[in-house]
C-alpha cells in the first residue's frame, strides 16, 4: 500500500471512530458553574449582604449553579464552633471537581486585589491543572481592579449616603486598610471621591489613610455632622466595633469626644445593588473567558 493512501487511512480512522468519541465525551461532561468567595462575616445580620449577592446572582445568571465559600480561616473556625460548615476555596473547587464541573467561574467577592484575592488566585491555579478536574477555571476581579471600576464605586458609596444628610455634613467612609501593596486602592478612592465631593473622605482600619488623616481633613473643613459609613462589602465586626461601638477607641467615640455630631450608618456595600453590579460585571467578564 502506498504511504499516502496508508496516511489517508490512518486520518479516516481517527476522523471517524475516534473523534467523535473524544468530542462525545467532552459534550456529554461540560458543565458550568459559579463560585463565588467572600471574606465572610461571624456577624449573623451581616449575612444579608451575601444573601443579596446570592439572590443578584441567580437572576443575572439563571439556570447557573452557584456555590459559596469563604476565605477567612478565622471567620471559618468561629461559624464551624457555632454548627455552621462554610467551605474554604479549595474545599469548594475539590466538591465542584468530584461534581463534574468542568468549567469554573470563581468570583472574588473582596473589595481590593490584596492578600486574599491574591492567595485565591493562587488556589485557583493550582486547581487548573488538576488531573482528571475541571477544563478550565477563571477567576473575577475583586471589587476594584481598573479605573472604571474605581469611578463607578465612588459613584456607588456617594449613592448609598442616607438622604437626610446635607451638602454641609461630612461622610467618612471606613475601609478595612492592608499591609498589602494593593492598600493603594483607599488614596486612590479618596481621589475619586473628592472629584465628586469634597466631603467624602476615606479612612481604614489597618492601613492608610488613617484615622488621623480623617481627622486632619475634618479639621480644615469643620462639618458639624459627619456621616460614618463602611467601606467594606458586610457591615460586621468593623463596622459595629471599630467604626459605631460605644467603647473610646471607635471611631464615632473619638469624632465625638472632638466635637463632631455622629451618624453611623450600619450596611455594607454589598447591600447596594450599584456595587453588586460591579462584582457580577467581573463575574460576567469570568464566564465570557471560559469560552
Ligand atoms: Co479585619
């Protein structure tokens, strides 16, 4: 037999027994879904931020299943003690692996690209080239990531202030603040913020800006009333301790022990749907790469 036709023959047989095969057996397995991954909250009212991220979720996405976890080793241990299991992001991708999940879309549901998103994504590509597990997994940017997300976000917080307060009342927006790099995001939202509205101010709690930036800021520009709003996704232990408890070292404690009027404002962003429209875009974005 000539090598041409032997060549032509070995192509007939893997175009039409063995193709078909394989291609049946991918089409047969494909299947889709979401992960989405919070910090998490040990704060039982906290939980109707992820309830409404949940419920956004399915009816942006319907037919999709969609599966949570939770980064925070310490917000997992203090639920499992109170009978309530949350998976880790591993634990989640090996379940949706043995699920036969082929195609994954993992959304940081965090609010910088900081340590956890950053040690997610690493999660996420050591789950990419597991043996016999998923085709393929993306991972979606945190909150803020581009410019635009940035504009978008500052339009949000201003959105999300309660309509009572006038033009002459300060608003502090409190951010969790990080040792990370990515601690950036904070200055740079005060930059965007004050395009919009010279007395929106940012603090944080672990990084910078400060408290005493904050206090600086509102030194110069002597508000009676000063808002006081979290800047991160639930409002949980920050926002009830750090930023509105009645101990000295809260924030509303310190604003007041200097004169300020303080109205602390209990939710989280993602109990604002102009946020969680940011978080499911990224989310979209994910799925789109997928394919
Ligand atoms: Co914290």
């Amino acid at each position: 037999m000539p090598s041409c036709v032997r060549g032509l023959l070995a192509l007939f047989i893997v175009c039409v027994l063995i193709m078909p095969a394989i291609a049946g057996e991918q089409k047969k397995t494909a299947k889709t879904g979401i992960l989405l991954v919070a910090f998490g909250t040990t704060v039982p009212e906290a939980k109707v931020s992820m309830d409404h991220i949940d419920a956004m979720a399915k009816s942006r996405f319907p037919g999709m299943e969609i599966r949570w976890a939770y980064s925070s080793r310490i917000v997992r241990e203090k639920l499992a003690i109170q009978g309530t299991l949350v998976d880790s992001p591993a634990q989640a991708l090996a379940r949706m692996m043995d699920d036969g999940f082929t195609h994954v879309a993992v959304q940081s549901l965090h609010t910088i690209p900081g340590e956890e998103f950053h040690s997610l994504r690493r999660t996420v590509a050591a789950f990419e080239g597991m043996p016999k597990g998923m085709t393929h997994i993306e991972l979606g940017e945190p909150l803020l990531s581009r410019s635009d997300d940035m504009e978008r976000a500052a339009t949000a917080l201003l959105s999300s202030i309660p309509s009572d307060r006038n033009k002459k009342d300060a608003i502090v927006f409190m951010g969790h603040g990080t040792h990370h790099p990515a601690n950036i995001y904070y200055p740079g939202m005060q930059y965007y913020l004050s395009r919009l509205d010279p007395l929106a101010l940012v603090g944080t709690v672990e990084g910078s800006p400060s408290l005493d930036d904050v206090l600086l800021a509102l030194g110069k520009q002597k508000p009676k009333r000063v808002f006081l709003m979290p800047f991160m996704s639930v409002a949980g232990d920050h926002a009830h301790n750090d930023m509105a408890g009645d101990e000295d070292d809260s924030w509303k404690s310190i604003l007041t022990g200097k004169g300020y009027t303080c109205i602390p404002v209990i939710r989280g962003t993602a109990e604002n749907q102009a946020f969680v429209d940011i978080w499911l875009d990224h989310l979209a974005a994910a799925l789109e790469r997928l394919n």
